[in-house]
C-alpha cells in the first residue's frame, strides 16, 4: 500500500462483488458454472461433517452433465428420502410419518455421533499442526533472509 498523508489508496480492487444475472456467454457460464458447483459440494460436505447430516446435491450443467455429491453417499441419501416420502404418503397420520423419520434420525445420529466427534477432535488436532508449521515455516523465512543480509 502507499501512504500519503494518513490516506491509504489500494492497489487493487479487491473482492468485487457479482450482480446475480443470467450469463449470455457459453464459456463463462461454464466457468462459473464449475467454480459454483465446487463451492456448493464444499458447503455440503462442510454441512455433514460439523452437523452430522446427511446430505446429497444433484446439479446439471449447461452442457446437461450430471454432478452428484453425497455423505455418505448420493444413492444412500437419496434411497432414505425415496422411503420417508413414500411411508409418509401412504400413511394418513402425518404424526406417526415424523415420529418414523425421528427416530431414524436419531437412530442415525446415535450411530454417526461418536466418530463424528473423534473427526472433529482429528481436525481441531490437525489445524492447531498446520498452524504450527506456518509459524515455523515463517521462522525459518526470516532466518534465511535474515542470513542473506549478512
């Protein structure tokens, strides 16, 4: 940054943020298209990992490819939804269709719930190393430099 008289002035831009609008250019969207779609799988991911959910994402591109992401897996998710919505529909009692779907999810989350918190545990254990070695790597850069000035 350049400093003039307490002001500071930004070499660039920055984050510049996208008016939602339909793209007219093919290569665009599919550029897009790719960078959205990797964001929307990490979200989903990030979604059953911290929550324990289980989660599927089915998304077509403007060439009419199929993308599917899921945990812990497409077809699982998938098959579990088809068999809620059909027992709930052939069931009158929306009651019994809730009390059904709560306890397999909680059924599901008593069976997911202990290794989710030792993934949890893992990730905090690898983030706090990872922060370790940036410390460490940033170290050794000042030493290097510091042996360059020598």
């Amino acid at each position: 940054m350049i400093v003039r008289t307490n002001k500071t002035i930004k070499k660039t831009q920055g984050r510049q943020k996208i008016e939602i609008k339909k793209l007219e250019n093919n290569s665009n969207k599919q550029v897009t298209f790719s960078k959205r779609r990797a964001g929307l799988f990490k979200k989903a991911g990030e979604l059953s990992i911290l929550c324990g959910a289980e989660v599927a994402a089915i998304v077509f591109s403007p060439n009419s490819k199929v993308f599917c992401y899921g945990h812990p897996s497409p077809e699982t998710v998938i098959q579990r939804y088809i068999h809620s919505t059909t027992s709930s529909n052939t069931s009158n009692s929306s009651e019994a269709a809730v009390a059904a779907m709560a306890s397999a999810a909680a059924t599901s989350a008593e069976r997911e719930l202990v290794p989710m918190e030792e993934f949890n545990r893992e990730y905090r254990e690898a983030m706090k190393e990872l922060e370790i070695e940036k410390k460490r790597a940033e170290e050794v850069k000042l030493a290097v430099e510091e042996k360059k000035s020598a």
